[in-house]
C-alpha cells in the first residue's frame, strides 16, 4: 500500500505558504484554521474521547435538578461552603491521579489524611509547638510513608494493592495512638491555620483581578508555545480559537467571583488548592517527569527500554501520592478545628478514588487508555467538585440515617458505570464503529442512568421529583 502523497499545492498562495511538517499528511490539512480546530474537535467527540464533557454536563444537570428542589442551593453562602468542603478531598484526588497514570493504587490515602491531622494537632495543641512547625511535621509523615511505600514496592516487587491496604490499617492503628485517649482533640478557633482554612478571603477587587489575570497568562503561555511550534516547522493552535477559549474562561471566572463575592468571596485555602491544580497539571504535561509517569503508565517495559529510571519515578509518586494525603488531612483538620479518631474514615478513600476517576482518569491505565484527554489533575478537580456536591447536598434531604449513607454510594455506582460505558464507547470509536453504533451506546448509557437512578430513589422510599421536593419542605 503505498503511503499518503503531499497535498499538491493548487495556487501561488498555498504554494509560497509551507505546510507544517506535522501536517503534511493530506489528511490532517482540515484541522488548520478556526473551523479545522472545531471540526477536528467534533471528530474527537465522535470517536469516543469525550474527556471531562460527560461529568460537566452531569454536574450541570445535578445542579439544575437540587436547585430545582431547593433554590438556596445555588445561593453565594451555599457555593461559599461547597468549595471549601471540596479542598480537602480535591487535595487527596491530586494524589491518587499520580498512582492511577502508573496503573497502581493506593487505599490508604484516608487513613494517612487522618494520621497528619492528628500529628499536626497533638503536636500544636498537646506539645505546644509553633503551628507551622506542626504542619511540616504532618507533611514530613506523610513523606516518610510514600518512601516505605515505594521502597517495599521497588526492593520486593509486591503490589501496591497489598501494600497500601496494609498501610490503612497500620495508619489508622497510628492515628489512635498519636490521639491516645483523649480521642477528640480541638484546634482552638483563633489559630492562623483555622482562620487560613474558614475566615480568610481575598478582597472583592483582587479576586476580580485573579480571575481577569488567569486568563491572560493562560493565553500569553499559549502564544509563546505557538510561536516557538511555528519556528520548529510545526502546527500552530489559531490565535482566533486561543482569544476565545481565553474569553470563555475569562467570562466563566469573572461569574463564578462575583457569585463567591456576593457572601464571602473566594477563599485562602480554595486558591491554594486551585493552584496547587494547575502546577500539577503543568507538572504532568510539560515536565520530562510528568512525561515519565505517562510513558510508564502506557507501557512500563518500554519506557525502561527508553531510558527512563522507572523506580525512581515510582518511588517520587508514592511520596506524592502520601504527601498529598498528608495536606488534604490537615486542611480538613483545619477546616473543622479539630481532629479525631474517625478523621480521615468513613468514605474517604471510596470519595477521593472516586473523585479522580469521575474526572476523567480511568482505573488501570496501563491496560489500556491512558486517561489524559484531559488536564489531568483537573480531572481531579472536577471530580471532587462533583463529590463535594452529592456528599453536601444528601445533608439537605430529610431521609433517614440509612437511606442517607446509602444515597452517595447509588451516585458513585450511577457515575462509575457511566465511566465503564464510556471507555467502552472509546474502544469501539478506536476499532471504527459507525457513528450510529455509538450513539446507540451513549443512548443506552443515558437510559441506564436514568432507571438506576430511579431505582434508587424508589429505594430510598421517594418515587417522583415532586415527592421528594415535598419530603425536602418537611419540617
């Protein structure tokens, strides 16, 4: 078969202007332009690699139906409260995305949230010592288990499964003791860590000018890479299409500020986290280590072969993956005052694993599909804001205690099942079905949805919308 031939240049125009090395397949010459780049966009939509677009919707949708059932929903105070519940599990999400790019997991990042909250509040309340100090103690922990983690991991080859799995019971045996038999220990309301993680907000103007700056550096960075793409002979992204993806984001921050300023404004610890986002998004795409941990996930033997010191990019994520735990559990620690034996249990592993692979991160990628359509620790991002949304607004029903601790787990089967079909559809984009036999599979994965979820809310003991919004103005 003989190999695609260069386009022919069929003017003076076309033939004094060079076609990009990486597009000189005749094939790939639609994508050039503003209407290339959403044509090739649709293409992608169309074969099954959708990214975070299903989840956004979802959470569209979730939102349009809980406003629906309550209007305070959507109230500034109501957003205000759910950003800031979302951090600390956001923060474990960034973590368990950097173990699930290498196909391994890691099930004791609850457990490790809660150990660093109780070191940091023994050792600030208990033992006196200056808050910060505490705070790097708790880090430090979480450091020292990431390397346990991955040196076992590396010397003796057992899975990351069974190692973790008995690290969260190890952890949690550690949390009791370093608590002792106070069990409860509070973080008095005036510290600066407490007042950083509840009372601390950026001024309306300045988070106005955030919100306006991102954007423009955003595009700025996106200039700089186009030009330095064209002086290597390759593809550049129209500026057209970067002007407005920039305003899109732009208008996007400016709303969601001014929704934020109507109550409290955008908090300390909500902006810590969302940079903490973007420096490990950045980290993982444009970093030789961040690429390292992609070209491991996709083929482990072959990135060895290439040069690239596996056990070292395996020990550097363990550590990673417990630090971040360490700072999700001292924001949460933080944001209640307190630490206690059950921090860091209950559904936290189950909300942070979840968090990351509703994202958009599969499970297991080196098996398969590498999860980076999107930025991936945005995935994370935006999973956690879809947890933090299910696990805060199931408070609001009037349901008893059963029914309540059942309802996110009904969610996160719905959503997980969603992920599964998904990647499914993916697959048989790659292998070439038609069009129409992946819109029968969207529709069948949209059907599904809607029965199990009414299944459980028929479980739940409410049948319709309008009974459960009855149940909901019970007093």
């Amino acid at each position: 078969m003989s190999s695609p031939q260069p386009p022919v240049p069929t003017s003076s125009t076309d033939a004094a202007t060079p076609v990009p090395s990486d597009l000189q397949d005749e094939r790939l010459i639609a994508s050039r332009g503003v209407g290339g780049w959403v044509s090739s966009t649709w293409e992608r939509v169309k074969s099954g690699d959708l990214g975070s677009l299903p989840v956004v919707v979802g959470l569209i949708l979730i939102w349009g139906v809980f406003y629906a059932l309550n209007p305070a929903f959507l109230s500034s105070r109501n957003l205000v409260n759910l950003t800031t519940q979302m951090v600390p599990i956001g923060t474990l999400a960034l973590g368990v995305v950097l173990v699930l790019l290498l196909g391994e997991i890691d099930l004791s990042i609850g457990s490790m949230s809660g150990l660093s909250g109780a070191v940091l509040t023994v050792l600030f309340v208990n033992q006196g010592m200056n808050i910060w100090v505490a705070v790097v103690a708790a880090l430090a922990t979480g450091v020292v288990v990431g390397l346990v983690y991955g040196l076992i991991f590396n010397r003796f080859g057992v899975p990351s499964f069974v190692i973790s799995l008995a690290g969260l019971l190890a952890l949690l045996g550690f949390q009791l003791r370093v608590l002792g038999s106070e069990g409860t220990i509070n973080i008095p309301f005036e510290s600066s860590l407490v007042q950083f993680a509840s009372q601390k907000f950026f001024a309306d103007w300045f988070s106005y000018v955030i919100a306006v700056g991102v954007p423009m550096v955003y595009l700025l960075v996106r200039v700089v890479t186009n030009r330095r793409r064209a002086a290597a002979g390759l593809s550049a992204q129209p500026i057209a299409a970067m002007a407005i993806r920039s305003g899109l984001l732009a208008l996007l921050l400016v709303v969601a500020v001014y929704v934020l300023n109507r109550d409290r404004g955008l908090s300390y610890m909500v902006a810590l986290f969302l940079a903490l986002v973007v420096i490990m998004d950045l980290v993982i795409r444009r970093t030789t280590w961040g690429r390292s941990v992609l070209a491991i996930g996709g083929n482990v033997e072959a990135a060895r072969r290439a040069g690239i010191n596996v056990k070292r990019v395996y020990l550097t994520v363990f550590v990673l993956c417990s630090t971040f735990a360490a700072l999700g559990g001292i924001f949460a620690a933080a944001r209640l005052a307190s630490a206690n034996q059950s921090s860091g249990g209950a559904d936290t592993n189950l909300n942070a694993i979840a968090a990351a692979v509703i994202g958009g991160l599969l499970l297991f990628p080196r098996f398969g599909y590498v999860g980076v359509a999107t930025a991936i620790a945005v995935s994370g991002w935006v999973g956690a804001g879809l947890l933090g949304t299910l696990l805060f607004r199931r408070r609001w029903l009037r349901i008893d205690a059963n029914a309540r601790r059942r309802l996110p787990r009904v969610c996160l089967a719905t959503i997980a099942m969603a992920a599964v079909v998904g990647y499914a559809n993916h697959l048989i984009g790659v292998d070439g079905a038609t069009s129409a036999a992946r819109l029968a599979i969207l529709a069948a994965l949209i059907t599904l949805g809607v029965a199990v979820y009414f299944a459980a809310l028929r479980l739940l003991g409410v049948v319709t919308l309008k009974e459960l919004a009855a149940l909901q103005r019970k007093p």
